[in-house]
C-alpha cells in the first residue's frame, strides 16, 4: 500500500543525525483508504516510523487524507500550501512541525 511503503521508506531514511537535531514525535491521523494512526518517533534513539500510536507522546499531531500524505512525502504537494488549504490540520508544536517539512 502506498502509505505503508511510504512509512518504509521513512524508516530506511531515518538516522541518529536527523533524530539528534529533530527532537520530535510525529503523530500522523489519516482518513480514507489506508487510514488510520500512524507516527514518526524522531525522539527515541535510533527513531522509529510506522503503523499505530507512537510509543511516547507525540508532540506534534497532523491530520489528512491519505492521499495528500502519500503527495505531500513524494514531493507532489507542499506542506505549507496543503496546510494553507485545509488539507492538513496540526495540533501542537508549530516549530518541530517545520522541522519535519525539512526534513520531507
């Protein structure tokens, strides 16, 4: 599934630089096909992505179809233009919520 292998490839991404200068849990609420909770743990050593809450508080929570999320991780669509359409909604810390969009 295209959200699942995105989150794989976040995962093969991941390392102890990014999760040293990020300093972030990323909590990710998707609707439609493939929907559900899924995370990025940019906080615990090593970091960890996948299916589910993540495993300490997240400190960031963004919510949006999982259609947008697989365009916004490819590079088809901007996080800030998707945030400025309403197709993504953050709760919580704005500053680590652009630190991920670096990151992309």
């Amino acid at each position: 599934s295209p959200v699942a292998e995105t989150f794989r490839v976040i995962q093969g991404a991941m390392s102890e630089e990014y999760v040293r200068t990020t300093q972030g849990v990323f909590q990710f609420e998707l609707s439609g096909e493939e929907g559900g909770t899924w995370y990025i743990d940019l906080k615990t050593k090593g970091g960890s992505a996948g299916f589910g809450k993540p495993p300490v508080t997240a400190d960031v929570v963004m919510s949006m179809s999982s259609a947008d999320f697989v365009k916004m991780f490819t590079g088809k669509l901007k996080p800030t233009l998707a945030f400025m359409s309403g197709k993504l909604r953050i709760k919580g810390n704005m500053t680590l919520a652009i630190k991920l969009e670096k990151m992309l």
